[in-house]
C-alpha cells in the first residue's frame, strides 16, 4: 500500500467520476444550512502536477478531465468540476494542476464545516499537510485511514461525507475495507458513506460489494462507470462509487453525469450503472 502514489491516475476517468459526484454530494448537503464535517480516509497528497513524471508516464488524465476542458455543454455536475479545477490552476485557461478530493471540498467548505485528512504515506502526507498548514478547519493525520475512520466518527457536527478511496493494492484491502465501513456504520449511520472502487478483476470487487449489500444497512446506491467490457486481461476495466446514504437526486445527478460520460470517454463495449442496490 504504501508505494501507490496517486499522481499516476490524478485526473482519469475514474478521477472524473469520482470527484464530480462528490461535489455533488457537497452541494446537495449544504442546501441544509448545518456544520458539516468531511472525513478521507485515503487522502494523497492534495494536488498534483500533470507535467510530473507521475502523470506523464501515463497519460491517464489525457482520456479523462482532458477531453472534459473545452467543452460548453457539460452537464451541472461535470460544469462545477470543471469550473473547480480551473479554479485551482494558476492559469485557468491552462491544465497543468489536477486537485486531489481534499482540494476539491476545500475549495467548497463553508466557515462552519470542518475536514478530517488521513494519509500514511509519508512524502503525500507531508505535501498534504504543508498545503494545510494553520487551517484550524482541516486535521492531517498521519496514520492509516481505516483506522482512523473509526476515531473520526460519530464526527461532532452529527452530519457528515466519508470518502474511502485505497489503493486496493493488497487483495485484502477490498475486505477490509467492507468490514471497515459496516463497523464505522455502526457507530454513525446517518453518514453519507462513498466507497471508490475500481474493476481489475469483477468477482472480487462484487464479494467487497455484496458483504455491504447484505450488511443490513439500508440505502446504497451504485454508481459506476466501465470504460470496456470486463476482462481477465490486466488493468482497470470500470470504476464507481458506492454510496451509503445518497443525498435526495443524486442519483439523478449520476445519470446526467454518465449519459455525458459514456460515448466521451468509454468504448462501444462499456456500460454505465446507477442502481439502488439496497432499498431505504
């Protein structure tokens, strides 16, 4: 786990998805005029150069927020992202920087709402930290994520966005992370809970998805987005997020976002998922 480093996937399809419904999820919650407090419990290093070698050796975010910059039609979700990140850029004419999530609700954070950042990995977490550096709304703690989770919550404000987002580069990280959740569920359930996963191999992200699915905890909605069919050939073939606890037209918000998606940055092959898969 502790290798992964973001900036090879900062800006992706995946990024693209993630990161424009999580604005969503902001937006929908601050209409409700409450102290609202953001919990990551993998939050990289913030920001990331897309001239780095990092992104250059990759490439991903030229078929992801690339293809995205110029367009006049985008759909709400994707216009706030968009604007977001050009907002982040010195030049806003000029992609060069991509925000990580806590950039991107830093960005949104109200004088009453409050953000909690867990990173482990050392060179992120410094980054992270000297970006937040005297912010009293934002806690950068240095220490695994899914442990923390359990410290940060019920959050004070009693209302709440969790954002879980691991490297998935151990094969038990995708278990852990079920339990991890159901645990903190326990402990805070009216919480809106976003689980990012990607799909290398579909039995094993579905047995991660399932264990949630038959936890007993109700409203989870899935959002997802496969750029192909899947394979058994090696590399992410879809990616998604699975909300606990989706705010009131998110999942409209979700089919807007992919509709646009879809024929921009998938293949013929790909599909696109908006699905309640556990009832209220």
């Amino acid at each position: 786990m502790l290798s992964y480093r973001h900036g090879y996937h900062a800006g992706n399809y995946a990024d693209v998805l993630k990161h424009s419904m999580l604005l969503q999820v902001l937006s929908l919650l601050h209409k409700k005029d409450k102290p609202l407090a953001y919990i990551d419990t993998h939050s990289g290093a913030g920001g990331y150069s897309l001239s780095d070698p990092f992104a250059q050796k990759t490439g991903e975010y030229l078929n992801g927020v690339a293809k995205l910059w110029d367009k006049t039609d985008l759909p709400t979700p994707l216009a706030q992202y968009i604007a977001d990140i050009k907002h982040f850029n010195p030049d806003p004419n000029q992609l060069a920087f991509y925000p990580g999530s806590p950039a991107f609700v830093d960005m949104n954070m109200r004088p009453k709402d409050r953000m909690v950042l867990h990173e482990i990995h050392s060179s992120d977490h410094q980054i992270l930290a000297e970006q937040f550096e005297g912010d009293k709304q934002i806690r950068v703690v240095k220490k695994d994520g899914l442990k923390g989770l359990m410290a940060a919550v019920p959050p004070i404000e009693r209302r709440g966005v969790i954002l879980i987002d691991p490297s998935y580069e151990i094969k038990d990280d995708y278990l852990n992370v079920a339990h991890a959740i159901i645990k903190a569920h326990k402990r805070f359930s009216t919480g809106v809970y976003m689980l990012w996963y990607p799909v290398v191999k579909r039995e094993q992200t579905e047995e991660m998805l399932q264990l949630l699915a038959t936890s007993g905890i109700k409203n989870q909605l899935r959002i997802e987005q496969a750029i192909q069919a899947d394979s058994h050939e090696f590399g992410m073939t879809a990616a998604g997020l699975w909300v606990i606890n989706p705010p009131w037209k998110l999942d409209s918000s979700a089919r807007d976002t992919l509709d646009y998606l879809a024929p921009l940055l998938g293949k013929k092959s790909g599909k696109t998922i908006v699905k309640l898969e556990v009832d209220e």
